[in-house]
C-alpha cells in the first residue's frame, strides 16, 4: 500500500533543520493544530478535532496527524474489503485502527461502542445500517455502494458525507431509484436530521416513507420508519406530533408481519404504560410477545419479572385504601 510505506517512510525519517520548521511566535495561535486528535464534549460524545485553514500540520506541529492518516487508511481500506465480501481482510485492518487511537481503544476495552466496534460489527455480520433485505433491493453497484457508503459513514459519525449520499441518492445522482428503493435513502435523511438534533424535521421525513404504502406499512423499511418517527416524536413539542407517533406505535404492535421494530415499539409502549401505572396493560403487553421475538422475548421476561411484584403492590395498596 503507498500510503502505508509513505507513512513509515515519514516516520522513520528524524526531524533535519528544526529551525526553518519553526513558526514565529506571532503567527503560533493561528498555526498551532489541535495537539489532541479527539476530544469529549459536555454530554460525554467522544469528537474528532477539526484541522482549521491556516493551521500548520507535520509531525513536528501535530503529534497524532500521522497516526490519524493510518487510522483512516485501516477504515478505508478494510471498507473495501468488507465491500468485496472478505470478511477475514477486513476485520485485519479494521483491526489496526486500535493501533492508531488511544481513545478509540481505551472505548473498546471498557465497552463503549466506537467507530472500530461498529465496523466490525458489521464485517461480522454482513451489514452495517441498511439490513440486508434492504441491501438486496439494490442491483445497480454504483447505488449499493452508495448505500454503503452512507452506512460506513454514518457509523464512523462523518454525518455531513452521510448527509451528501443520502442526498444524491434522493436526487437521482445514482441513478432513478424506484419506489421502494427510495425507502432507505429517504430513512437514512430522516437520520441524519434526527442526528443533528433537527427532529421537528427528521419526522416528516421519516412519514414520507410511512406513507409510501399508502399508509399500510408494506415493508419492513416502512415499519422502521414508523418506529423511529414514534420515537423522535416523543421529542417533539407538539401534541398532534405526539398522538401520531402513539398511533405508529399502536400500529406497529398490531401489525400482521411481526420482525424487530414490532418488537421493539411493544416493549417501548409497554415501559410508558408502566410509567402512567397502567400495570395491566403494560404486562399484557409483555406477556404476549411472540415466541418468535427472539431476544426480544428474552426482555420482555426480564420486564415481567421485574415488574409484576410491583404491580402486585400496587394492586394490593389500591385494595387497602378502597
């Protein structure tokens, strides 16, 4: 790999005339780069520090540039591996990312998810964002691998570059998407907004795909946008908004074709009747999950037992005081 002998070839190579690298005093708080690569923001977010225009980056000036550089060479080069389907390649250069961030491995060994866990995730498992029933509505290589770009961006939090894909997909840059096609581009924007915190917008954005089925929930692309426009409407201070997403929920627990987003609004509709001390309702709920529900029934039991000797309390006190 160049790169890779570039950057051994640098760091091999000592520092010769210090002197005429150095910068004038005056000109050091415009030049001088971050001297950490990352750092963690107020509400615990691990963020990458930006290179600003003007400031003077080698290996002198910026003790972590060329370790940064091998970082994004492992990512990008295990990407295309897991691209081509070599699972075992990419896995052995995601592997050097550990290698090259200090943050990113104090986070995998206190098991924090970061951008290394996640791409091996999903190298494991075959996918990283768009499940692969999604994936596979994909036969055109220059969309899919834009799909799968989104995704690698998206878990490596490069929201802008997953912004952009998602954009082009939508505006036929790739290609005319049919309509089902345009579920996961049209999902994955509602994402990003929802990532910048944008969620009165990321919801009607989700609801395009909702409603693509003519409100029927049709596929399994609509009934994760229905579960994550519930979500963020949660979120949003509107009452309309809020009801929507309660009847989405209502909806999705309905649904004849049960899969993980049906799953997962019961056991979210279940811990809010709880909160109101609809204990009945909440229990039925989790009583009822499907066999089929996987580990999702394995949580519903954990609720149950957590929760049914409260409700048996509570029931006995509103007993005593009638």
């Amino acid at each position: 790999m160049l790169l890779d002998t570039w950057i051994q070839e640098v760091q091999a190579k000592p520092v010769l005339n210090i002197t005429k690298l150095a910068v004038p005093d005056a000109a050091k708080a415009v030049t001088t780069p971050p001297q950490e690569e990352k750092h963690v923001d107020f509400w615990g977010n691990v963020k990458k520090n930006d290179i600003q225009p003007g400031q003077l980056v080698n290996p002198k000036t910026c003790p972590w540039y060329l370790d940064d550089l091998k970082e994004q060479m492992a990512m990008y080069l295990g990407f295309l591996y897991f691209v081509e389907g070599d699972k075992e390649k990419a896995l052995v250069w995601y592997k050097k990312i550990l290698d090259c961030d200090p943050q990113t491995r104090r986070m995998d060994t206190s098991g924090e998810w970061n951008d290394y866990s996640r791409l091996k995730w999903g190298a494991e498992h075959g996918y990283l964002y768009a499940y692969p029933q999604e994936l596979a509505l994909y036969n055109d290589p220059r969309q899919k691998l834009a799909v799968l770009l989104f995704d690698f961006y998206f878990v490596t939090e490069q929201t802008a570059k997953a912004e952009s894909i998602a954009r082009r997909l939508l505006g036929g840059d790739l290609g005319l998407l049919k309509v089902q096609q345009r579920e996961y581009p049209q999902f994955a924007y509602g994402v990003i907004l929802d990532w910048k915190r944008n969620r009165a917008l990321a919801f009607p954005e989700f609801m395009k795909v909702v409603r693509a089925g003519g409100d029927r929930l049709a596929t399994f692309t609509q009934c994760r946008a229905a579960y994550a426009a519930a979500n963020v409407s949660r979120r949003i201070d509107d009452e309309k908004v809020r009801r929507r997403g309660q009847e989405l929920f209502a909806r999705l627990i309905r649904h004849s074709h049960q899969n993980e987003f049906t799953y997962k609004a019961r056991i979210e509709v279940a811990l809010d009747l709880i909160n109101e001390g609809r204990w009945s309702e909440s229990l039925h709920l989790l009583r009822t999950m499907p066999d089929t529900a996987g580990d999702f029934k394995a949580l519903a039991q954990f609720y149950l037992q957590r929760y049914e000797p409260m409700a048996r309390d509570a029931q006995q006190k509103g007993a005593q005081q009638r």
